[in-house]
C-alpha cells in the first residue's frame, strides 16, 4: 500500500513542502519578520508601536511582538526605528513622544526636517547630566582617533567636525557655554560656521537658561573645568 510523503508546514503562513530542506530555506514576510525581532531597528520600532497605540488610540491592551508583526503600520514603525539607529537619534524614546505630542504624520517621522525640529525643542530641555556624558562620549571617540587628550577636542579638533557635532547634537551648549575651551571655540569661528551652529546655541536662548539653572550651571562648569575642558 502505498504512503503519502510527509509534508513539512512553515508554522507562519502555513506554506507546505514535500521536503524539509525547502522549509528550511524558505522566507515567508510573517517569518521574516519574526527572525528580525531582535535587531535595534525592529526593538525600536516595536516601542514606537506600543507608545503609538498607548498615546494615540489610548489603548490599555498590551501589544505583543505578534500584535505588532501582524500591523498594518509595521514596515513603518520599523522603517522609523531603523531610521533612528542610522542617525543616532538622540533619545529615541523622547523623539517619539515628541512626534506624538506634536501630531507629526508618521509618514514624516523618518524626516530629518523633523527631527532636526526635535533635536532643538529637547536641546533646551534635557537634563545637563545627559548633555554632558554625550559631550564626553564624543571626546573619547575623538580622542582615540587622534590620540590627543579629550578634553582638548574643542581646542584642536576639526572646527567643520566640531560644528557637525554641534548640530548633531553631540556637543550641547551646556558644553560650549561653560567650557573655557569652549568660549575660545567660538571665538575663532567665522561668519558662515557660527550661522550654521546658531539655531543650536543661540546666545539669546541659552544665556537665560544659564541664569535661571544657576545650580545646573555651576554643576556643567565645575564637571568640565575639572575634567580640563
């Protein structure tokens, strides 16, 4: 009597192969998700989602990985995510509820336009703590790429590096405004590099924020002015 061969079903679209070796190599989109799970892109991704549904549509169910795979708005929450982790967003978690708060249309959120618009909304808000241990980590990059000490990046770093750094938000005022190092910075700035920092740092701006942070701003100049900046 004859047997009918074993059939071998992906668990996710229920897809069936007469041999295992096709099973294994097959990619549905549902598995292909699933397999991505664990990238940073997708993590952040998910957390968007979740905040998404929390915030907008003020949901108290809680979404699953599944939940979110089986989304319509998966290719875009992931696209977000995946945008976040190849800008180096600044505090991906604060950027999402900015964009929430502010009513953005997802289909903008992986605008730079928009982010840039973020980064100087929290630029003005963010701990100094915060602030500080970026400017920090920057120095050290800096420093291993030049071998130079880090807390001369601002005295013989790259001025149009340091100006990027600027308005990527990598070196914040509280760093410019309350560093020695950092007064010389600008100083040695021409007319086209302080226009391009300028709706970062602007004077205006910060200077009133330094004198209503008295005690912020003491801790950022006693932080850098110890450690040599």
């Amino acid at each position: 009597m004859a047997t009918t061969p074993s059939k071998f079903s992906c668990d996710f679209c229920n897809k069936t192969f007469a041999k295992e070796t096709s099973i294994a190599v097959h990619v549905c989109e549902a598995k292909r998700r699933h397999q991505e799970q664990n990238e940073p892109g997708v993590r952040l991704g998910f957390q968007a989602y979740i905040k998404f549904y929390a915030t907008v549509q003020r949901s108290t169910k809680s979404k699953t990985f599944e939940d979110f795979a089986g989304s319509a708005y998966y290719r875009a929450f992931v696209k977000f995510g995946r945008y976040c982790v190849d800008t180096r967003t600044i505090n991906p978690g604060q950027f999402m509820t900015w964009l929430l708060k502010h009513n953005k249309k997802i289909d903008f959120w992986c605008s730079d336009r928009v982010y840039t618009e973020y980064l100087l909304d929290y630029l003005k808000v963010e701990a100094v703590e915060d602030a500080l241990a970026r400017a920090i980590e920057y120095s050290m990059t800096w420093a291993e790429n030049t071998q130079a000490p880090p807390h001369d990046c601002l005295r013989y770093g790259n001025v149009h590096a340091l100006c990027h750094a600027i308005v990527s938000g990598r070196l914040s005022p509280w760093t410019i405004y309350c560093s020695d190092s950092g007064q010389q910075f600008l100083s040695n700035l021409d007319v086209a590099q302080v226009s391009l920092i300028w709706p970062y740092i602007d004077s205006d701006v910060w200077l009133k924020k330094l004198q209503q942070s008295p005690d912020d701003k003491a801790y950022a100049t006693t932080i850098l002015t110890q450690a040599g900046w």
